[in-house]
C-alpha cells in the first residue's frame, strides 16, 4: 500500500474486480473513507447491470474508492452516482473537449465512450452504510475489442501518451472536491452542475423503450435518478437503467 497525503491506495497487479475486492473486504474490514483500489489488470471487471469492462493491461485507469456516505438517506443515493460522475466528468474535460455525462454516469467525448462509473451501496436501515464507486477510464489504450461499442481513450483524443499515476493523482482531488460538495449539502448545485453536463439534454433524439422507437427530449432526472424523457407525443415518462435506450 502506498499513500498520498489524503487517500490510502492499494495497488494490485490483477484482481478479478476492484469492486469485487473492496466490497469482500469491506463485509469484515474498515477502511478508511476515500481508500482507493487500484489495478493494472482485471479479469472480470463489471459496468453498470452486469455489462462487463474491458482493458488492456498496465494502459488504463482501473480502480474502487470507498465512500461512508451515512449522511445520504437512501432515497437520494444517485446524488452519489452523480457526484462521482461530475468528478471525472472534471478530470477527462481538463484533457479533451466536448466532455458530457452519458445518463446515469458513463462519460463521453462526443460520440464516443472514455469511461464507466459502477456504484454499490450496503444499506443499514434508512441509510448507506458504505458505497464503492468503480471506475474505469480509458487512458493509453488504443485498440478495443470489437465487441466494445464506441469506445475511446484520452491518448486517442488527444494524441500523446499520458502518465497513469499522475491522472489517477488528480481524479483522486477531484473525487475528493465534489464529495465534499456531497457532504456539505450542496445538493441543488450537484443537480444543476450534473443536468449542465447530461449527454442530449434537451435536444430532440430516438430512443428504443419496450414499446419500441420514439422520439423525445430528456427533460430531468428524479430524485430516484430515473431518466425523464418527453416523448414528441407529450407523453412523459421516468425510466430506470435498462429500460431506455438511445438509438440516435
């Protein structure tokens, strides 16, 4: 393990999830808040509803951090999805342009995926009793499996290789920032600065649901974190993961 001045950070060759390895822990250990998991590699690294990650070994951002968030009840638990999404969402717009948060919390450049956040929670009553917030950031790598849809890299926006550590050091800062946002209860600027960043926004798009293809506009997101689209037919609808999908 090695420390910077704030976080601890335990470093690993290979696991088979960063969320895997801190959520086992986390059952019978204490960590301290804001520890971070960080791996080279991962043998079966998840997304959000069991979609798996993909990476190249020793080229990207893989990495768990460990949140106390007992303060958050439980019915407001995206605000924590959010939080962590607006922290990375910061950290990729300080190398590439065009940054937006892809509902709930994948992050884009353009068209195109640089990273996935995946949040687990252990509730305790009406509160979070911890949280692990997974996070993969596509860095160096250049070539995706063809399976992988969209996918980017920050070395592929940008053309220049980057130093793993030194961005993993500033996502750490940045994570901290918005957290403390998060706990000082600054909640209805989390909401602005996160409907600020929502990929589409506003902007007339087709999305596929189990009735089929329409068109709309994302109008919101609810306090549960469902998706709010206005379809063109003025109907308006609230939509968990999976349930909506963009088709253009």
């Amino acid at each position: 393990m090695s420390v910077n001045s704030f976080n601890p950070i335990i470093k690993l060759l290979s696991v088979d999830s960063t969320n895997n390895y801190a959520t086992a822990r986390l059952e019978t250990e204490n960590w301290t808040e804001g520890t971070l998991v960080l791996s080279e590699n991962q043998t079966a690294g998840r997304g959000q509803v069991n979609n798996s990650w993909q990476s190249e070994t020793g080229k990207n951002i893989l990495a768990s951090m460990v949140f106390y968030p007992t303060f958050l009840p439980i019915q407001f638990q995206f605000l924590l999805s959010k939080t962590i999404a607006l922290a990375i969402h910061e950290l990729v717009s300080l190398y590439a342009d065009n940054v937006s948060i892809k509902w709930p919390n994948d992050i884009y450049i353009g068209q195109k995926k640089v990273a996935g956040i995946l949040l687990e929670n252990a509730i305790l009553g009406s509160k979070i009793n911890w949280a692990v917030a997974g996070i993969g950031l596509n860095v160096n790598q250049k070539v995706f499996s063809s399976g992988v849809p969209n996918p980017t890299s920050l070395a592929l926006e940008v053309d220049r290789e980057f130093i793993i550590d030194e961005v993993v050091l500033l996502m750490i800062d940045l994570i901290n920032k918005w957290y403390q946002q998060l706990k000082s209860g600054n909640l209805q600027y989390i909401d602005e600065e996160y409907i600020s960043k929502l990929y589409r926004f506003g902007v007339t798009s087709v999305f596929s649901d189990c009735e089929g293809q329409f068109t709309g506009k994302i109008t919101g997101i609810n306090p549960y974190g469902h998706l709010i689209v206005l379809k063109e037919s003025g109907e308006l609808n609230s939509y968990a993961m999976k349930e909506i999908s963009f088709i253009a």
